[in-house]
C-alpha cells in the first residue's frame, strides 16, 4: 500500500495560507506586500497549494441562515471496513464532511438536510449500508462558532 507524501510548507507558503484565512478575497498585490513577495510569485504558490491539496479557497456559509433547517453529526458503528463506509457517505450530497475515528464510533458524518423529513429519509440511506450496525444523530440547535483560521 503506497501513501501519499505529505506537502512541505515552508514559512512563505504558511505565511500566504495565514493571509487568506484572514479575508480569502485579499488580492495576490496586497499578499505580496504583506510577506515579501511578488503577485505573481504569491499567484504560483497559491496555484500549487490548491493543486497539491494543501488548501481551498472557496465561500463558507451558516446553513441554518441559509435555508438549510436541519444540521446533524451522525455518528456510525460500523463492521468491516470502515474505509468503505466513509468513502459511500462521500458520495452523498447531503453529507459535507466525513470522518473516520477512534473511540465510540468508528465514522462520523456532518449533514445538512432540508428538513427532519429529508434527515430521517439520509439516516434510513445510511442504514441500509450493509457493514453500518448503528447510528446516533446529534442535532444541531445553534451554531455558535466556526472557524477555519486554526492556522498552518
């Protein structure tokens, strides 16, 4: 089995993802005049960090203010291979993140559905799996923090 290498971020790469959690819409110019570096160098790391998977760059949004009413961890008891399992959720489009862990679950699924119809329908989704044993959902009521600045 191969593993992927793991990125090496230097203090320029580190000091360009520090600036984008800041504002993601700071301009490459003002990047550059921050750290030291030119647009168009802070435009090619940037291109690399993004393809080599470090980060993204992308809009986070509230789903409880956005329209979306119900929010749920789902945490899954699984028998068998537990890559499988969290690779199937993957696929679902309700489901925005997937973790596999240690401790009184083996996966743990973040969803976001329309409503607690549409949550009873994923969990009945999610039970069919064959090696999925059980399920706990852990209900969202308020979202009162949420950051992506846990820096690099």
């Amino acid at each position: 089995m191969t593993t992927k290498a793991r990125p090496v971020l230097d203090d320029t790469s580190r000091a360009i993802i520090e600036q984008l959690q800041i504002d993601g819409r700071k301009p490459y110019a003002a990047i550059g005049a921050a750290i030291g570096l030119s647009e168009a160098a802070v435009r090619q790391r940037i291109a690399k960090l993004i393809e080599s998977g470090v980060m993204q760059v992308v809009a986070v949004t509230d789903p409880l203010t956005v329209g979306s009413y119900r929010m749920a961890m789902v945490g899954i008891k699984v028998e068998g291979d537990l890559t499988a399992v969290a690779d199937q959720l993957s696929h679902y489009k309700e489901v925005d993140y997937v973790l596999v862990t240690s401790g009184g679950f083996d996966v743990m699924a973040e969803v976001i559905c329309n409503d607690d119809e549409h949550l009873l329908e994923l969990l009945q989704r999610i039970r069919a799996i064959p090696q999925v044993r059980s399920t706990e959902s852990f209900i969202y009521l308020k979202l009162r923090k949420q950051l992506y600045n846990w820096g690099t």
